[in-house]
C-alpha cells in the first residue's frame, strides 16, 4: 500500500438515538445512527415506527386503517386508468354544453335572433 493516501481507521464509540453506545472501527470520526440493535424492531421484537416524511400517514389515508385497530379496509371499487379518462372527457363535454348554453342565453339577451342569425353589431356597422 502506498503511504499516507488511505484513511486512518481507528476506533470509534458510537451512539444511537436511543442512548446505546457501542464501539467499532471506522474511518469516520464521529458516528450517530437512528436505529441499532439495542432498538431495532427486529431485534428487540417490539413494533416501533420509525417514520420518514409522513409514509404512515400516507399509508393510512390511503388504506383508511382505522386509528388504533390495525385493520386494512381497502376501497370496494378499484378505479382503472380508462375509466379515470372516461370520466374526465365527460366531465369535459358536459363543462363545454354548460359554456354553449350560457352564450346562448347571454346572445338571446342580447338580442339575436332565435334561429341563430348573428345579432346586429353595435354602431349600426354591418359586414356582408
């Protein structure tokens, strides 16, 4: 091995956020962790959740997992991605009638005629 270009591994205590420490070697110097085996779910057998950006949560909302019971209820109907596209060109269509008949009944107001002829332009000015 070449000298001075590898890191020196010492040894190190570590902590976990439980307040374990234990030591090892490392090349850090300083070493914190989250879990170890002292707290570890798996180790210990104890269900802890450890939860990073909200994952339960989301979990939770997105199965309804009743608060406290555990239980999954999933939703009765799985919608698929045509019908989530079927029901958005509907809603489409029936939001464009809704805008026809609105300038319908703004143009009838305006005084158009009703079989459809275009209404006189304001200022007597006509195009033919």
């Amino acid at each position: 091995m070449k000298p001075s270009i590898h890191p020196r591994y010492e040894a190190v205590t570590v902590r976990c956020a439980c307040g374990n420490e234990f030591v090892t070697r490392s090349t850090r110097k300083d070493l914190s962790i989250a879990l170890c085996n002292g707290c570890h779910p798996f180790y210990t057998g104890k269900q802890k959740f450890v939860d990073t950006a909200g994952r339960i949560e989301k979990f939770q909302r997105r199965y309804h997992v009743a608060e406290g019971q555990g239980t999954l209820v999933r939703e009765a109907k799985k919608v698929t991605l045509r019908q989530v596209q079927a029901t958005a060109i509907q809603e489409e269509k029936r939001q464009k009638a809704a805008r026809k008949a609105v300038r319908r009944t703004a143009g009838a107001a305006e005084g158009a005629a009703p079989d459809g002829a275009p209404a006189p332009r304001p200022g007597g000015a006509r195009t033919e």
